[in-house]
C-alpha cells in the first residue's frame, strides 16, 4: 500500500478560503530576502505574536514532588446527571403494593387512605353489604323503641311531679324521657349487630390487601363472625358489670349517709372507670380481625391479640381515637340535620313518632359510613402491627404473588 509521500507528491499547502490577495507575487518572481535578525538573538519581529506554550508545560518537578498543573488548564466539567460527591447511596428493595396498601410498615396517613380505598375496592361488599345490615338493625331498633317509648309514656301518665310542673310541661317531659329511655333501651341491640357487620367487612379488607376482591356470597359463609358476636357480648357485660358496681357503690355510700365519700367515689371512681374502660378497650382492639383471621380457638385467639397489642399501645389508641373523632363528624353532618328536621315535624304533628323516624334515617347512613370506615381502619391496624413484629409483609408477598 502507498501513500501520498510515496508517489512523490507531498501533502497540498492549506490556502485561505478567501483566494490568494490581489497584489500576490506570481511563483516565478524571486523570493524576496528573509528579514534581518533583531540584537540579542533570533527574536520575534514586529507584528508577530509569540506561539503560546504547550498544554501542561512548565518546570520539570523535583523527584518525590507531584507535577504542578499547567496555567490554564481547564478542569472536566461534571456530567450531566453526575451523582454528588460522597459515598454512594444504598440499593433499596422496591415496595410491593399489589392491593391498597404497601406491604411494610404503615403510617398514619396510610392507614386512614387505606380505609378508603378499602371501600373504593369493594363497594358491593364495604358499603352495600352495610348500608342493608344497618338497615335492618336500625328498623328493628326503631321499632322496639316506638314501642318502649309508648310504654313508658303510658306508664308516666300526667305526672307533674307533686305541683311543680304544669300539664303542658309534664307532657313534655314525659315524651322526652319516654323517647330517651326507649333509645337507651335499644342501643344494646345494634351490638351484636355491628360486631358481624365488622367482621364481615374484616374479611373484604384483608383480601383487598392483596389486591383481590371477595364476592358477597363468601362473605356470608364465614361461620367465625359467631365468635366476634359472642366477644361482643363478653365486653358488653363485662362493661355493664363495671358501671354497675360503680353506681351501687356511690348509692351505697349516700344511703350511708357518708356524701363525702360518695361524691370522691362519684368523680375519682368515674374517672378510673373510664381509663380501665379505654385501656381494655384498646388492649382487645385487635381481638376481631385476630378471630376472623387467623383460624384459632377463641381464648387463644384472644390471649394472642392481647399480646399483639403490647408495645403498640399508645401508637394504637391515638389512630383509634382520630378515627373516632373522624368518624363522629361524619356522622353529625347527618345526624345534626336529621335532628333539626325531626324537631320541626315535631313541633308542627305534637307527636314524637316522626321524630324516631326522622332520627332512624340520619342513623342509618351514619352508622353505616362510621361502621364501614372503623372496620377497615381495625383490619389495617392489625396487619400493621404483624408487620412490624412478625414479618407479615413477606408472607403477604409470597401470597400476592403466588395468587397473580
């Protein structure tokens, strides 16, 4: 192979784009002598600029001594995107999140979306399923109390309290108290209810955590909502139970005669009942989704939630009790103008039956949503803390995985 210097043509002389200037001398003509030499050497004459030293030349560097940096020398500009300077961060592990919630710890925003979403993911089921249940609840409450307050309106009779009351403010009170007595009677009703409506939706959230839906047909063959309904009822008398040997005991004390002993039983007495009422309260939170669940035999279904709860009491009554405040202005946004409604056909019939019946429809939708929210805010605690203390998010996993 040849090259150019081999044919014994050299390399072509670079010419200015513009063309040779006018007044060029032709290549015939003499070259014209070199210009004299200054006093002191070969220097540099006039009008011409000195050649600029080498990229990184300069003083060779003493032995043992780094090279200096040549003057001038532009530093390599980071690139675009360039990680900033220190140690590289840590690979982390992607969240799986194939249903409503990420499988690893939750917080509090979490859990409250979580409830939402719960209902969004099977509305047939969280809210459907409810809005019938409470219906039905509400209707037979309603009916029993229509009927208790005629009772005990019957009973009272005209009482005017020996003179001290005219006829027309006797009527009142007697209808006041007659319809307050009726709904008291009544509440113990709706317990046994909202327990299976609790467990039932326990169900449609735990499957919703994987991202699956259940249909309402096995939603009612879970046989375990028993156990829950009969829970329920434990806590309800033992609740009873607590009131009552507080009442006796201040109604013993005042027959006594003893009024400063009673009036300290009174307050101290109600203000212990109330925190043993809230620690248990909390300490059993996790009893219904543990029996729904998990399978077992009720008392140790019971003994493990009790133990589930240790070390996460305060976490779990602050998010109990925000759901609570949540779900109670909810339901005063029905039960406020049920109520006033009810007052107005009230006072225009003189009768209290529209008032129950009024009242009836603004529970039925609050205790629906309250049902609905708390059960799924139940359930998210639950797997909430079997995260952070049994590893339940890889068994979670494993399922959603395996299910897909």
């Amino acid at each position: 192979m040849t090259s150019p210097q081999d044919d014994g043509t050299g390399p072509a002389p670079w010419a200015h784009p513009a063309g040779p200037p006018a007044d060029a001398t032709p290549s015939h003509a003499p070259v014209p002598p070199p210009p004299p030499v200054a006093p002191g050497g070969p220097g540099v004459g006039w009008g011409t600029a000195p050649a600029p030293p080498a990229w990184g030349t300069g003083p060779a560097p003493t032995p043992g001594q780094a090279p200096p940096a040549a003057w001038g020398q532009p530093s390599v500009p980071p690139g675009w995107g360039a990680p900033p300077p220190g140690p590289a961060p840590a690979w982390q592990v992607p969240v799986l999140q194939p249903g409503i919630i990420p499988l690893r710890p939750l917080g509090l925003g979490e859990i409250l979306d979580g409830a939402v979403r719960a209902v969004r993911a099977n509305p047939a089921v969280m809210f459907g399923l409810s809005a019938v249940v409470v219906t039905v609840a509400v209707a037979l409450q309603t009916l029993v109390q229509l009927y208790v307050a005629s009772l005990i309106g019957a009973a009272l009779g005209d009482t005017t309290l020996d003179g001290a009351m005219t006829a027309a403010d006797s009527a009142v009170f007697t209808e006041l108290l007659s319809t307050s007595g009726g709904q008291a009677l009544t509440v113990p009703l709706l317990i046994p209810v909202t327990s299976v409506l609790t467990g039932l939706l326990i169900v449609s959230v735990s499957r919703s955590v994987l991202g699956q839906r259940v249909a309402l047909r096995e939603v009612w063959r879970t046989r375990r909502v028993w156990l829950l309904v009969g829970f329920a009822v434990l806590q309800l008398l033992a609740s009873t139970l607590a009131v009552a040997l507080w009442i006796g005991a201040v109604a013993a004390l005042a027959a006594a005669g003893a009024d400063g002993a009673a009036v300290a039983v009174g307050l101290l007495g109600g203000l212990a009942l109330g925190a043993l009422l809230v620690w248990v309260t909390t300490r059993t939170l996790l009893v219904p989704p543990a029996l729904m669940l998990e399978g077992k035999r009720f008392w140790p279904t019971v003994a493990r939630a009790w133990r589930l709860t240790r070390g996460s009491f305060w976490r779990l009554l602050g998010i109990y009790l925000l759901s609570n405040l949540l779900v109670s202005i909810l339901m005063y946004l029905f039960l406020v103008p049920a109520a006033v409604v009810a007052g107005l056909i009230t006072a225009a019939s003189g009768s209290d039956d529209m008032t129950i019946l009024v009242s009836a429809l603004g529970q039925i939708v609050g205790l629906t949503l309250s049902t609905t929210f708390l059960a799924a805010v139940v359930a998210l605690l639950y797997v909430d803390v079997r995260i952070r203390r049994e590893g339940l998010d890889l068994d979670l996993a494993r399922a959603a995985t395996g299910a897909a």
